[in-house]
C-alpha cells in the first residue's frame, strides 16, 4: 500500500480519473505499466478494488473486469483470502494455446514457415560472422547424435530442437535466442508430425549439414542461403502432411 501512496509523478499520470470510453480496456493498461515498471511488485496485493476505483475515478465493476482481462493473459493472479497480485508473464501460458491452434490450422503453419523463411536464414546469416569454435563444436555434437538416432530409428526432435538453438545462440544476441526459443515450443507439434515422414530425418541431417558446412567457412551468404532450403524442403514436407496426421 506504501508503494502505491509513494508512486512518482510520472505514475501519478497514470491513475487519476479516465475519461475514455473504453473504461476497463484502458484501467488495464495503466495496470499493465504499473506492473511492468515496478510500481506494483509481484510479490505485494495490489490495493483493494475501492481504492483502485477511487483513484481512477470509474466503479469497481469497471477494476474488476480490467482485473478479469490481465488475468487472462498471465498478468494477475487471484489468491483467496490474501487478495489479487501482479505476476511476471511466463511466456509457456502464451505459447501453449498458440501451439494447439497451430496444430489444427494448416494456413496458420504455413504462416509460420513463411516468418522462419523471413527469420532463420538472417540467423544463420549473423551466426556465421560470430560463432566461435565451442558452438561448432556443439553443432557437430548435435549432427552426430541425429546421425546415430537416424541408424536406430529413432526421434531426433531433441536435436533437430538443439541445433536451432545453438545456431540463435552463436549470434551473441540475448533477443534472437529468445525468439528462437518462441519458435522452437510452437514447432514441436509440427515436427512431431513430420520426422515421422519416410526420408524426413535424413533429409533434415543433410539440411543441418550444409548449414554447419557454410558456418565453418564463415561464409555468410552461403549459410542463410543453406537455411533458406533447409526451410523450403521442410514446407514442401509440411504440405505432404496427410490432412488425419495433421489434425490428429
């Protein structure tokens, strides 16, 4: 309650009486600042509905559907009996149902390949210029192992996963790994359902192979161009998907 009386005057802009129309959507977003600017820690109850409506000027009925609406997309947590805390967005809330649509919507995969076809060779494009002997290293690690799974018949999904990864992380950017990382949950469906195509895996090894061929050269051109086919040959598998496999 003391951090919300000792707000700054930058934060006093944010709650004081709204006048738009869309009373909640705007309450929320004001809510949202607050909470990702610290003025609202998430390990402190926020102050009480009548206070909030108080200071925004609007009724509780509009604080709780704001409440209702940060809620719904991981922002606010309700604890019975201890009151109603901000929380930090754990993205896995985000890409869980994100993922199941994308499991059942063909158009929304393709949509998705499109953006990896925009993303993925720029990627491996960066990596080349800045990975270092101990990511190639990694990257021949994960080729062996995809390798030794193809002989024995076995998933590689943990690797084909791994080597995306490692390839975002010889770009030294924080950002670029956290996209990948998006990218990778959402695809797991995807690839379930494809490495499980006759030739799929293998055609994926010599994907990987021809991206780790130009990595070594550091040549920068002939990576993202090597990515950019190892994407086209994974979207005409994609498209062969029987229409069963892909909804099932």
């Amino acid at each position: 309650m003391s951090s919300f009386r000792n707000s700054s005057a930058r934060d006093a802009g944010l709650i004081e009486p709204i006048r738009k129309t869309r009373v909640a959507e705007e309450i929320a977003d004001r809510i949202r600042v607050l909470i990702l600017d610290g003025t609202f820690p998430v390990d402190q109850a926020l102050p009480a509905e009548r206070v909030l409506a108080e200071r925004f000027g609007v009724s509780r009925g509009s604080i709780r559907d704001a409440f209702h609406t940060l809620e719904t997309i991981g922002l606010l947590v309700t604890r019975h009996g201890q009151g109603t805390f901000p929380q930090e967005l754990d993205v896995n809330r985000l890409i869980a149902p994100l993922a199941s649509v994308l499991s059942y919507r063909h158009e929304l995969q393709g949509e998705l390949l499109d953006l990896r076809r925009m993303f993925e060779p720029a990627v491996a494009r960066a990596a080349a210029t800045r990975l270092t002997d101990e990511d190639l290293a990694d990257l021949d690690r994960i080729l062996d192992a995809q390798r030794e799974k193809l002989k024995t018949g076995r998933s590689a999904i943990v690797e084909d996963t791994a080597f995306h990864h490692v390839l975002a992380r010889a770009t030294r950017n924080r950002a670029v790994v956290s996209i990948m990382a998006t990218l990778n949950d959402l695809l797991v469906e995807s690839r379930k359902l494809t490495l499980k195509q006759k030739g799929r895996p293998g055609r994926s090894i010599l994907g990987h192979e021809a991206v780790v061929a130009a990595l070594r050269r550091r040549d920068a051109a002939a990576a993202a161009e090597a990515m950019r086919e190892h994407i086209d040959q994974i979207a005409g598998t994609v498209q062969h998907v029987p229409p069963l496999a892909r909804h099932g």
